[in-house]
C-alpha cells in the first residue's frame, strides 16, 4: 500500500473545507503539502478511509479534538539552533538589561521546551525576576505538557547538547529533577509564565511584548498567512522590540521589512523600529 | 526491466521537473551530475541526500561555484525554477506545493531521515503528476521508495541506480522491488540519461 495514495490533494481541500464550517477552524492558509501528509498520518494512526475520516469529523467532536492535536507539527528540542540562542544572549538580552519588565511571547509554542530554554537564558542573564513569559499554540494538549513541564529523559541528550553548543558553560541538569525515566523543570523557572490557547490565523493582539519568538511556524503557512501573522506580531511589539523567527523563517515583503533592522541576518533576529 | 526507447522519450518530452535522491555513498555521483548540467538544462532539479545538521556543508557553495546551473539550498516558498538545482536543507524535509513552490517542513523524521526522499517525491508526484522525472541513487536505507513507487503510480517516470553499481545498494534494491520502476541504470547510463533530457527537451523548445 502507498501511504501518499490514501488521499488526494482536492479530498484534503474538502477536509480544510469541512473542518472550518463544522468546527470553525481555518486551516485554508497552511501548506498543502505539508497538511497532506498530517492528515495520511492520522488516516493511518486511525485506520479510516476519507470516507470515514469525514463523517467522523462531522459526528464525533471526541475525534475532532484528536484530529486537531496530530494535524499540527509539534516536533520541538529546547535550545533548537543553539546559534540563534547563543545570538539572543549576545545581541538581544544586553539591550534589554536595562528594561524594569520585558515580556515575552512565544507564538507557537508547542510542548513549551522553547519557551523554558529563554527563560535558562533570562535567569543566567539575571533577567528571569524582571521578565514574563507568555506561551501560547493552537494546540491544548501540547499546552498542557508545556504546563507540566515535564519531559522524557531520552529527550535531554539533544537538548544539553544544543545547550552547550549555544556557548553556556554551565550543564542543563541545573535546571532540572529527573525521575526515573522523566525529568521535571525547576519550579523558579516556571513561575514567571502563563500558558494559554491562541490561534495566529483568527486571534489578535492581546498585550505589548518586549520579545516575540514565533519560530518553525510561519513555514507551515502560505505566504499571505505569514504575511498577516507578521503584521499581528509587529502590532504586538513595543518600540524596539525584537521579533525572532525560525532558521528557514525571514521578513520577506519589503514594506515590513522596512519596519525593521536586521540583528542576526543567520538566526533571523529583527527589531522593530518605527 | 527496462522500457523501451519511444515509451522513455514520451515521458521525457512532457516532463516539468527532475528529482533526485540519495544518501550514503551518492554524493559523488550527484557532484558528477550536477557538474554535467549544461547551461540551459531544460528542467528546474530537486535534490534531497541525507546529511547531518551537525556538520555545516558546502556542498551547494562548491557546487554552485563549478556547475553551469546555479546551485542553492532550497528555501521556504520560494516559486521553483528552471536553471537552478535546490538542495533540501538538512533536517528539514523538502516539499512541493500547488503552483510550483517549495516550503519546508520539520515533522517528524521518516525513517530516521529529514529530509525524507520519500515526502518530497510525493509531494512532487501530487504537484506535476505524470511529468515527473525521479531518480534514486545509492544509500543505506530504504527512504526513496514509496516516493519511486508514488511516481510510478502516477505515471512518471522512475529511474533507479543498478544497485550492483550502487556503494549502498539497500536503496536503489528496496525501490525496485516496491516499484515497477522504468529504468535501471549504471552511472555512465544515468549520465546519458540526463543528456538525453537535455537533447529531447531542448529539440522541442
Ligand atoms: C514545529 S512546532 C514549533 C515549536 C517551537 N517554536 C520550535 O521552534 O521548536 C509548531 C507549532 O505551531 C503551532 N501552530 C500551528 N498553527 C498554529 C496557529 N494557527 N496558531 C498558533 N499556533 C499554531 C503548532 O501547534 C505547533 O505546536
């Protein structure tokens, strides 16, 4: 059996189609391809045909909610691009040394493991007192596991090691208890931060950030999303705020683009000024 | 088996694009083919090899620097071209998208693999359907053969490396029995085979 012949490109259309009138949910702006292969996925996972696949979106709001969780890429490492988070520490947080609040989003958050690698850098920055952080995904069971913290004990090889090679000096098990066979982040790290459901295709500005990270999201979107998505974040910035995107991620429309100045042309680091 | 001539140059003629796959043990043939492409090849080329994020690589600068065709890592939604060969970035799996764009995706690994062989010949074969050209080259593991057979299935046209020429012959080996693949070729006859890509297309213009 061919995995890719399970559905067609205009039977995914269908599916975009059914799930925004049935549910609400607008996935009409991401990356066909790349949803293909989420749905054959889950096809796969359940065992149904398209058929089937539809009316138990339309039937059954249980499957839905589990059709929501796998159609969404959730892979994520903490310091992921240890370059970019070796640039944040060097170009970005001495900037905002001298700021009484920085508050941080980070759209898209997944499973959290980013949003606590900049909250490592805030406390070795001695910012962490000063700083808030906002995670927010349009996925909630990846939310909850962000919330708990806690994380498989296979997983913390790659991540010490993107850890060191974001140039610290220190060893990530600081930062963490291990139990048995999973590790549970330090609690100082966790207070200062607030988990919550955002969707970037229909949910607006909700507060003024000194930092937003947004990063391996935008690829999953069509270039106008990514161009509306963008805006959101340059209303959500303050003056001279900084807006991080993914290794593959870039401004791309000039007359945004013009809004900002480059810091980090390798990691995509910008900061908005005007 | 390998088709017959008038059956291959068909498919030639009403091809749109060229893929390319490979991992352990092809890299020195993709430098051979990419440094073979004359100057006006007729079809924009795709190409996924596996490599580690780990290390940097300078294959598209090296590459680019002695090839006729512009060389370059492929990059998020950007339209596809003809005259220039694109890398799959490492760690990112390469896909093709309605319209002729790119856009890069970070799911999962596919058997251990990112990029994946396997999703970026499918995506291709959804895109251009039957004017697909897809060639898989020597490596390690079996990625690249659903892709082969996707295209196959989708009336492209396949073209596998004789694993007895292969360094790596488990991947040209797991496409052939998955996939009734149109060509089997040693390297000379891959090499020939792009030449002749290049005459029918060109005769046509
Ligand atoms: C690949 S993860 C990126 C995780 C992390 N930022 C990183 O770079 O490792 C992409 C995340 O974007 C989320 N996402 C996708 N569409 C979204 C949307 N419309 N609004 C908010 N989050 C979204 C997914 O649920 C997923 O958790």
């Amino acid at each position: 059996m061919l995995t890719a012949k399970l559905i067609s490109l205009e039977q995914v259309e269908e599916i975009i189609g059914l799930v925004a009138k049935v549910y609400g949910f607008d996935f009409s702006g991401y990356s066909r391809a790349s949803i293909k292969r989420r749905i054959v996925r889950i096809m796969l996972m359940k065992q149904v045909t398209v058929f089937e696949l539809k009316s138990q979106i339309i039937n059954d709001s249980g499957f839905f909610e589990e059709f929501l969780q796998e159609i969404t890429v959730n892979v994520t490492e903490m310091f992921r691009d240890p370059g970019f988070f070796k640039a944040l520490r060097e170009k970005v947080l001495p900037y905002l040394s001298t700021y009484p609040r920085i508050k941080v989003w980070n759209a898209g958050c997944s499973t959290g493991e980013e949003l606590y690698s900049f909250a490592i850098l805030l406390a070795e920055e001695n910012l962490y007192d000063r700083s808030f952080l906002y995670g927010t995904d349009i996925n909630p069971l990846v939310l909850e596991t962000a919330k708990r913290g806690i994380y498989d004990l296979k997983k913390m090889k790659q991540n010490s090691e993107n850890y060191i090679a974001s140039g610290s000096i220190r060893s990530l098990a600081n930062y963490y208890v291990a139990h048995y066979d999973a590790v549970s982040i330090n609690s100082s790290l966790k207070k200062n931060t607030l988990f919550s459901m955002h969707n970037l295709v229909t949910d607006g500005v909700f507060n003024e950030f000194q930092i937003i990270s947004c990063r391996n999201v935008l690829i999953y979107f069509t270039v106008e999303l990514q161009e509306r998505v963008l805006n959101l974040f340059y209303e959500s910035l303050c003056p001279l705020g900084f807006l991080c995107l993914g290794s593959k991620e870039f401004l791309r429309n000039e007359e945004l683009a013009r809004k900002f100045r480059v810091i980090d042309k390798i990691e995509n680091i910008y900061q908005k000024i005007e | 088996m390998n088709k017959e001539a008038l059956y291959i140059v068909s498919k030639i003629k009403i091809a749109e694009i060229l893929l390319i796959g490979c991992s352990a043990g092809g890299f020195s043939i993709i430098y051979d083919l990419v440094l073979n492409f004359p100057e006006n090849f007729p079809l924009p080329v795709l190409i996924v090899i596996h490599r580690s994020r780990k290390y940097k690589s300078l294959i598209e600068e090296q590459l680019n620097l002695n090839s006729k065709l512009k060389v370059k890592m492929a990059e998020d939604k950007e339209q596809i071209k003809k005259g220039i060969v694109y890398f799959a970035p490492p760690d990112y799996h390469l896909l093709v998208e309605e319209g002729g764009s790119l856009s890069l995706d970070y799911s999962e690994p596919v058997l251990f693999c990112r990029p994946a062989i396997d999703a970026t010949f499918q995506s291709a074969a959804d895109v251009y359907k039957e004017k697909v050209i897809a060639v898989l080259l020597s490596g390690a593991n079996e990625d690249g053969a659903e892709g082969i057979a996707y295209v196959s299935e989708l009336n492209g046209l396949t073209v596998v490396q004789d694993p007895d020429f292969a360094e790596m012959r488990t991947m040209p080996q797991a496409a052939i029995e998955k996939a009734n693949v149109d060509l089997i070729l040693n390297n000379l006859q891959i090499t020939e085979l792009m030449n002749e890509i290049n005459q029918v297309k060109n005769l046509l213009e």
